[in-house]
C-alpha cells in the first residue's frame, strides 16, 4: 500500500555505533555505524523505515613518535559522538598501532601486523591487503557475499579480487557467523584453494588467510576439520619449501655464471633473476607465516597435532627453519616447534634433523622475541641427556650465560632454568668454570631481596658447587670474600637451599676446605640451636666434611655439647635418616682425633652404634658408615681396648664381612685385620671364619659327601671328613711325626687318603685332571706357603688373600 503524503507526520532517526578499525593506508581511524531512518504516523506509529552502513573517517595527521595517545584518545572520544566512552581502551590500542606502524613506498604497512592477544603472534595479513588496486578502491560489505561468491568461478584476477574482498570481511569477528551460515561461501573458497593454489601465491595466502582468522576460535575448527584445510595447508607448505629450492639453485647457477664469464649480459641477467627471487621469496614468506599459523592453531587439539605430526609437521617446519631468514616467519616456527618439543616422538624427531646447531644463530639476536622463544625451545630440549650435550658440543653455555646479564628479566629467567638443565651433567658443571657465569650468580645472590634468592638460582649454585674448580673460583671472587658473605647471608635469612651449597663447597679437599675452618663455630652452634631440621643436616654434613688435622673437635664437642645430641640422634626412630646418616658420618670425621675417640667411648656411643646397626642393618650405607666409625676407633690404642673387649663390635664385623656390598667388604675386612693383630683369641677366630668363608664350596661338597648312601653302602660307616681341628686342612705346619712311621705314611692315613682321592675321581668330571700329575689336585694343593683353591689367592698371614687390588687398596685406605 503505498504510503500518503499528508499521512506522513514525523521522521526519526536512529545512529548506532559498531566498530572501530584503523585505516588500511592513511594515519586515520574508520568508525562505522548504522542510520535507521523511520518515518512515523500521526499516531505515531512507523510507517516506513531504512538501515543504511555508513563509516567516518577520523584523521589524524599530527600523530608522530611524541604524541601522548592517552589524551588524543580521550579527545576523540569528546568530539566523536559516535564511539562510545566504554571504547576508550580499543582507541588507544588503535592509535598506538598507527602510532607504530612501519612505512613502506606505496603504502603503510598493513594494519593487521598488530599481535593477536589469544597469542602474542604478528597477524600474518597479506601485502594484498594493502594494494587497494587490486579492490579498485572497494570496501566489502556483508550485503554481496553473493556478488564475491560468483567472482570466484572467473579467472585468476577476478578471484584474487574476490578472496581479498571476503578477507576484509572475515577480519571482523562480527561477521564469522553469518559467512558460515551462508551456504556456498566456503565452499566456493576451498574448492579455488584446492584447484587453483599453484597459479598464484596471492590467491592462496588470501585464502588461507580467511580461514586462518577461522581458526582463531576454536568452536569453528570442525568446520576448518570438514573441509580439510590443515591437510591442504602442509601440503602447500612443503610444496612451497620444494620451489624455494628450486629458486635458489636457479640463482646459484646464474650466480656461477656471471664468476665464469663477467659480461653485461650475464650481469643483468643475475641480477633481474636476483631480484625476481627475492620478490618471489618475500610473497611466499607470507603464504607460509598464514599457512603455519594456521596449522598452529589447528593444533590446540592434540588429536590434530597428532595427525600433523604423522604427516610430516616437524620436517616441514625443521626445513623452514633451515633455509629462511625473515624474522616474523622465524618467530611462527619456534613457536611452532616450542609446542610439539613436549611430546617424546617430536623430540627424537627434532634430534635426528639436527635442530641444536640450526639454533645457534638465535643466542643471541637482535629480536627479543625470537631470542626468548629460542630459550624456551632449548628449554625444553634439555630434559634430554644426549640433546644437553648436543648444546654443550655447539657452545651454548657461554652463549647462555651470557644471557644473565641481559635487563630482560623473562629471558634472565629462561636462561637460569637452562643453565640449571645443563648443570645435571657432571662433565658440564667443570665447563662452568670457563665462562662468566659464576661472577653473575654470585651477583645475583648477594644483591637478591631478602630471603628470596629463588629456587632456580639456588639449585644452580648447588649443582655447580660440586666442582673444585667452581669452589675455588667462588672463594676467590668478591676479593676473597664471597665465602663469608655467603656463610653470612645463610645464617641471617636460614637459607636451607645455600646451605647446601656450602656443603658441597666443603667437600673439596684443599685450600677451600681450610678456609670453613673461620665458620665452623657458626656450624657447630647451629646444630643444637636450629629447629629446621633441613637447616641442621647441612650443617652437620659441613662439620662431618672437616677432616682437617688441625681442628680441635673435642673442644667443639664439649662447648657446643654435641655429643648428646649424637646419641639423641642415633637412638632408633628418634630422627630423620638423613641426619642419623649425616651424625655417623661426623663420629667418623671426629674419630680420626685419638682424644675425641675416648670421649666418644667413654660416653657409650659405641653401644649405641651397634644397637642402630641392628635396627638399620638393611641400609647399606649407613651399615658402612657405622663399620668406618669402628674403624677409626681401632687405631687408638683407648678405643681400641674398649671395642676389643667390652663391646661385641669384633663379631658384628665378622657377620659383615660377607656382606654383599663390596665396600662393606673392605672396611670390614682393614678393621679385623687391625684387630687380629692386638689379640690373638680374636685372631683364631677370625683366622677360622675366613678359611671356612673361602673354602666354603669345598667343605659343603664334602659334608654332603658324607651323607650319600652309595658311599655309606660301598664302605660302611667312615669318619667325618671335616673337623674344626682337622690340622691338616688349614694348618701348613703341621706335626710329621703324628703321619710318618719308618720313613712313610702311617697305614691309617694312606688308607684315608686312597679314599679321599677315590671319592674326588668319582666327583670330578672325567678329563679334568687330565696333564696333572697323580698327587696334584687342581682344586686343593697343599704347598708349603698356604693353601691354593681354585678362583682365589695363596693364603698368606691371617688368611688374607693377596689380591693386588686389595693390596692397593689396604695400601690407599
């Protein structure tokens, strides 16, 4: 019905804001809002109405590097009824981009190189966004998705144009909805991308590009899913890394040319093929930034980034990695890499491609973007022992240490956390002493706020502590006065963490060790005062690693009374193990000092030890701890006598010494030795169980022999074969009257030595006395400095056999 005009009363209008966006060429802001305009009845009532888009166009000429964008946005927003106040921080978001955004000859550079703040990343935007001619002046507009949509299926140009238009309008998150409800737009867009992405670069990376901004939002990734854009997008990516190739020898050949045969034409011809390739790299650099960002966001889901990685994903980004240089591009492919480097497979991938040494010109850089995400690619890496060596090989520790002095606190944290990684190696702790970094950790500790050194730079000063040569170059620093600074800094914050870097310092022999002797009241003080118990166990791990000749411990005992707290200590169940370990350790450094080993005696400690031997005697290290104690105690004549004869110590030490542990073993073996020399009842019985220990295998075939019935049978009931005081078993001087009679054997032992030898024929197998005469027996020969078994050693005095290792070692102990 058409409309009167005498009926027509009123008209009004409607403006409502929409958003706001930077000029594509021009230091200007774009606002577009919506004009409703409605004219309205007599009774008031709408008659006709119209919706009209409108943008206006903010310039903003005086903007330089000096401006103050917090009072240009507010005074836009006073004179721009349009924008709403609430937008105030999006203004000066925009205005700060303007602010800083590069220039090129044409045009400005693009308006979407801002970072995405889901990621942190350069927007990949193509340089066709900015070439306005390609669009004839023309901004898109949601009303011709049709109009675009059949732009698609003419030729390349018209395509270009078309993919450029849709991209403008899927850079704007307002309108993702309705392009996927549309119901041909994507699929036109694929279907272009799959046919036509080999005939032009610009085609592809528009394209890609409108699915990329897609992929920012993960609830439109089964769409990207449906239409198979990350499997196209690898695919196009290793083909576009192929071509590059292709390029560069191109060039290279051209390059070999003009060296051959420097002529005018072979020159030109260089360098229009130069410039032809760098124009050709710079276009497919961006086609890659869109399709890995792309792929990067696909990858949020691990089951995706599963199937990229089956399809080659780290191969395609290791090369890139290799050939390109533009920094944006770079950044994208750590960023990349960083993600898939927490998976196990990836990083064994990363490995083979030999991804360490393409990494070395990134530590450092000029870009701090790049150089951190270097760092945190590293980072990861280094949970792999033979990867930690790959960067110790390509010299990344001076690089990374070098990296503590850096005013990037998040790169100084990166580089703490890596240095730690690669302290894990002993060989790697030794280098540490060749580069800068001690000096810087030191500063780094003694300028730290109070109480908080931090984790990470504590347990690196822990691991590179365990070095002499770090040691010495930390005591040496400050003009010799790191140390005390340390010692001081402990006690007054209670540090727990350098304390235990004072402990391992303290465990080097040499001049470092002396120089703790100054603090070792601190220490020692400390122990009995302290309620941390981590605190204490340091603290008694330093005084045990004293074991210096000219320290007094019994005065440090009775002022400090410490010997009450040891056997408080010791006592079953009343302490933590580490520090019962920690307190025998320290008897065994105190009980080098003959004094301090009486009081020691005197004071009941040796029958505490025993009782904590019986209650710990699983704990194989603190077993020998205890057996070391005992035998520092041997070799004062004091202790000596109280182990010997009040104390059952000489027994418990004969029950260990078949201990399986080897080192248990030998100082086992060194204290009975000592022992058997001061007394000769022990000695005997020392003497028996090491005979019967050695000749165990031989004494258990003949007790079994005893017991066999063709035997009993054959030859009725015989004598044992075997006694305790069989003399001539073990005894080398034995009496000749007592077995010879008129020059020869008595009767009674040729018979039982006919028997012992009948017994052994039938015993052994047969051809294994074959080459020996008819009185040698290869396995028990009676020689006149011992006996030989098979498998050990003459026997010499107390029975101990005279392996030369064990010769070394009783030599060395």
């Amino acid at each position: 019905m058409m409309m009167q005009t005498e009926d027509a009363r009123y008209l009004k209008r409607k403006v409502k804001g929409g958003n706001i966006d930077v000029h594509p060429t021009e230091k200007a802001i774009i606002v577009n809002y919506e004009v409703e305009a409605t004219i309205l009845g007599e009774m008031g009532n709408p008659m006709i109405g119209e919706k009209k888009e409108c943008q206006k166009v903010i310039q903003l000429k005086s903007l330089n590097a000096t401006t103050d964008i917090s009072a240009l946005a507010r005074e836009i927003l006073e004179k721009c009824k349009l924008i709403h106040p609430a937008k105030l921080p999006e203004v000066e978001q925009l205005l700060y981009y303007l602010q800083n955004r590069k220039e090129v000859t044409k045009i400005p550079s693009d308006k979407f190189e801002k970072k995405q703040p889901l990621r942190g990343l350069l927007d990949p935007a193509p340089d066709c966004m900015n070439d306005m001619s390609i669009l004839d002046g023309e901004l898109a507009s949601i009303n011709n998705i049709d109009e675009y949509v059949e732009l698609l299926y003419e030729e390349v140009p018209s395509k270009i144009k078309a993919s450029a238009l849709l991209l403008q309008l899927t850079r704007n998150p307002d309108n993702l909805e309705e392009l996927i409800q549309h119901n041909t737009v994507l699929g036109a867009l694929t279907r272009v991308l799959r046919e036509d992405w080999r005939k032009s670069v610009e085609l592809s990376t528009n394209i890609m590009y409108i699915f990329f901004c897609f992929s920012s939002f993960a609830q439109f990734h089964h769409i990207i899913a449906h239409y198979k854009i990350g499997a196209l997008s690898m695919t196009i990516a290793e083909h576009e890394l192929v071509r590059h190739e292709t390029w560069r020898e191109d060039v290279e050949k051209r390059k070999l040319a003009l060296q051959q045969e420097a002529n005018q034409q072979t020159e030109k011809e260089f360098e229009k093929a130069q410039k032809k390739y760098q124009g050709l790299v710079k276009k497919q650099n961006q086609l890659l930034r869109v399709a890995f960002y792309l792929l990067l966001n696909l990858a949020e889901d691990p089951k995706v980034e599963a199937k990229m990685k089956n399809r080659g994903i780290v191969k395609i980004l290791i090369k890139a990695l290799e050939i390109r240089k533009n920094t944006d591009l770079l950044i994208l492919v750590l960023s990349f890499l960083k993600k898939l480097s927490i998976f196990v497979e990836n990083k064994d991938e990363m490995a083979k491609m030999n991804i360490i040494q393409l990494l070395v010109p990134y530590v450092p850089c000029e870009s701090e973007d790049l150089m951190g995400l270097t760092l945190l690619l590293l980072l990861n890496l280094s949970f792999d022992t033979s990867l930690r060596q790959s960067m110790m090989n390509a010299g990344f520790l001076p690089r990374v240490a070098n990296m503590l002095a850096t005013p990037n606190e998040t790169h100084k944290a990166i580089a703490m956390n890596l240095l730690y990684q690669l302290s894990l190696d002993d060989k790697a702790r030794s280098m540490f002493s060749y580069t800068d970094c001690i000096p810087k950790l030191l500063e780094m500790v003694f300028t730290a706020p109070e109480g908080s050194v931090g984790i990470d730079l504590s347990a690196l000063c822990i691991n590179i502590a365990t070095k002499k040569r770090n040691t010495q170059m930390i005591c040496e620093s400050q003009n010799r006065m790191a140390l005390k600074y340390l010692v001081k800094r402990t006690f007054k914050y209670k540090d727990v963490l350098l304390i235990k870097m004072l402990r391992n310092m303290s465990d080097h022999a040499g001049p470092t060790k002396s120089m703790f002797v100054d603090f070792i009241g601190n220490f020692a003080n400390a122990v009995k005062k302290e309620k941390n118990e981590d605190f204490v166990i340091e603290c008694v791990g330093i005084l045990a690693n004293m074991n210096l000749p000219n320290i007094d411990f019994e005065q440090i005992l009775q002022e400090c009374k410490l010997i009450p707290f040891i056997q408080k200590v010791l006592k079953p169940d009343e302490a933590e193990d580490d520090l019962v370990l920690e307190a025998v350790i320290l008897l065994g450094t105190v009980a080098i000092d003959g004094n301090c080993a009486a009081v020691l005696a005197d004071s009941g400690i040796i029958q505490v030890l025993i009782d904590l031997l019986n209650a710990k005697q699983e704990d194989d290290e603190l077993v020998l701890q205890i057996a070391y104690v005992f035998y520092q105690m041997i070799w004062h004549e004091e202790t000596r006598n109280v182990i010997i004869s009040k104390t059952q110590v000489p027994a418990y030490l004969i029950d260990l010494m078949h201990d399986r542990n080897t080192e248990i073993r030998k100082v086992c073996d060194n204290t009975l030795d000592m022992i058997m020399e001061y007394d000769e009842e022990w000695a005997k019985r020392i003497q028996m169980e090491k005979f019967r220990w050695h000749n165990s295998q031989w004494i258990e075939m003949v007790e079994t022999q005893q017991h066999d019935e063709g035997i009993d049978d054959m030859y009725g009931d015989l004598p044992p074969y075997l006694h305790d005081d069989d003399l001539l078993l073990y005894e080398p001087n034995f009496d000749e009257d007592v077995l010879m009679e008129n020059g020869g054997l008595k009767q009674e032992y040729i018979d039982a030595e006919e028997l012992r030898n009948d017994i052994a024929a039938r015993m052994i197998p047969a051809g294994y006395l074959q080459g020996y005469e008819p009185d040698q027996d290869p396995r028990f020969t009676i020689h006149d400095d011992g006996l030989d078994m098979d498998g050990y050693y003459p026997v010499q005095s107390y029975a101990r056999p005279s392996s030369p290792d064990f010769v070394a070692y009783h030599n060395n102990y």
